[in-house]
C-alpha cells in the first residue's frame, strides 16, 4: 500500500513537471509569435492575440534576429520569457536590445497571453539627457511603467523648451535694423543685435519677410545673422537678397536652433522636484 501511494505521488509529481514545461515552451512559442506579427505585416496575424494591450504603447518594433533565452523564469503564476532582439537601426547601427515578456492567464481568453513587458520602448535621445539632468532614473522599468514615465517626462519638457525658447526672443534683441533697395530693385538690409542673456547663444538666423505694395507675400530669404553672440555682446549683419525684386515692406525676425533652446532650458538646472511638482499640477 505504501509503495502504491508513493508510485502516485511520483506519478503526479513527473505530470505536474510535464504541464510546467509544457506552459514554458508555450510562453517561448507566445512571444515569437507576437514579434512576427509586430514585425511581419504579411504574416496575417494579429499582436492583439498575443498581447492585448501592445497598441497603447505606440511603439514601432523591428527585429532580424530573435533570440530568446532556454530559461523561463517564473514568478507566482507570471511566467517571465527573457532574449535578446537584434537589429539594424534607421541610421543603420547594429542594435542589440535585451528584452522582457512577462506572460499569465487572462481571463476570457484562451490560453496565456503577455501581459506586460519591458526593452521594446525606445528612449529619444533628449529625453535620455533630460532624464539625466533631472536626475530621473529610466532603468527597470516594464515598458508601461516606461511608458506613463515619459510622457510625463516629455510634457515637463515641452513645457520648459517653450518657455526657453520665448526668453530667447525676448533675450536676443534687435536693437535696429533698415533695408534699401539697390539699382536693379534687389533688397539688401543690415541689422544690429545684442544678447542680454546671461548664456552664450550660437547659430541665431534670421528670416526676411517680402510683400509688395498691396501688401501681398513675395518671399522669404533666411540665412545666419551671426556664429557666436556672448552676454552683453552687440553684432552688425547684413543680408542681401537676389531672388527678390521691387519688394515695398519687409519685416524681419530671428530664429534659434533645438541646441540653443536646450542649452537655455539646463542653465536653469531643473531638479527632480520640479519635475515631481509639475507631474502634481498637471493632475
């Protein structure tokens, strides 16, 4: 009797062992799936079947090769599938992305669907170095942990390159400027500027404005107004435009490159709290 019910429990034990493997290999097989039908539009399959809530993230995903680890870890009834997704970038950088699928049961639906995961999101370069700046850590996240962070992280910055960029015109000043037209009827102008910033701005343009005597658009004519303008330094420029003939107004106004903005949005040394802060308000 006693070596029946031990046969038994050997028996159940090598069946439990069986259906723990059996799920393993089908959560391997669910994440494969789910990258060729993120990847392969021709495949006909859906990523909804694999990973119901994948669309929410808006994420582009590409892959050559995928590679994905013997092991599946578990954790209580999560099954965690993990691998490596290599591929080349659209700048045409080998890239090599460790990846994460945490897989279960979902009610009313069949068999085991991803329910979240982690490395498919992508982090744009600027929000890498406002992250940073702010001291805003990125690392061990899923990717809808990531996800609710970066939007919030890219709404505090938006906000903070407006503001930037407004200082900058009202910073760098046109102190006066005029414009002529010569012999042949072409439009040829100067301007002065002066930065009453307390940071140094580089690359300012300009954007010359043309309309006729009924005040109706002729053209625009851009160029760089100046390299390097330091705090409290004047500059002299001129413009000469050759495209444009019996123009009778002109207004002329400046511009500022994606560099000078972030440069002015870190001199003001935003800090966690003020991220923390604006993530309240905006609530």
């Amino acid at each position: 009797m006693k070596r029946l019910l031990h046969l038994l429990l050997i028996a159940v034990s090598i069946v439990g062992l069986l259906s723990c493997s059996s799920k393993k290999e089908e959560a391997k097989e669910l994440v494969s799936a789910f990258f060729t039908a993120a990847t392969d539009s021709a495949s006909g399959l859906k990523t909804s079947d694999y990973y119901s809530t994948y669309d929410t993230l808006s994420i582009k995903l590409k892959s050559d090769v995928l590679d994905i680890n013997d092991e599946v870890k578990s954790k209580g009834d999560t099954l965690i599938v993990e691998g490596q997704n290599s591929y080349t970038s659209e700048n045409g950088v080998f890239t090599q992305d460790s990846i994460k699928f945490f897989i279960a049961k979902v009610k009313g639906k069949e068999g085991l669907q991803i329910i979240n995961s982690a490395g498919l999101i992508k982090v744009p370069d600027f929000l890498k170095r406002f992250a940073k700046s702010l001291n805003v850590s990125l690392d061990g996240r899923t990717d809808f942990q990531l996800n609710d962070l970066l939007t919030k992280l890219n709404k505090f910055y938006s906000s903070k390159a407006f503001d930037a960029y407004m200082e900058l015109f009202q910073g760098i000043q046109v102190t006066y400027w005029d414009w002529e037209t010569d012999y042949s009827e072409e439009p040829h102008g100067q301007a002065w500027l002066k930065n009453n910033l307390d940071i140094t701005i580089t690359d300012i343009k300009y954007i010359v404005t043309y309309y006729d005597r009924n005040h109706n658009f002729i053209s625009d004519d851009t160029g760089t107004a100046c390299r390097s303008l330091k705090p409290g330094e004047k500059y002299r420029f001129s413009f000469y435009t050759s495209h444009v003939k019996y123009p009778s107004k002109a207004n002329l106004k400046l511009d500022f490159t994606s560099a000078n903005v972030e440069n002015m949005l870190y001199s003001k040394r935003y800090s966690k709290a003020d991220f923390v802060k604006f993530c309240k308000e905006d609530n």
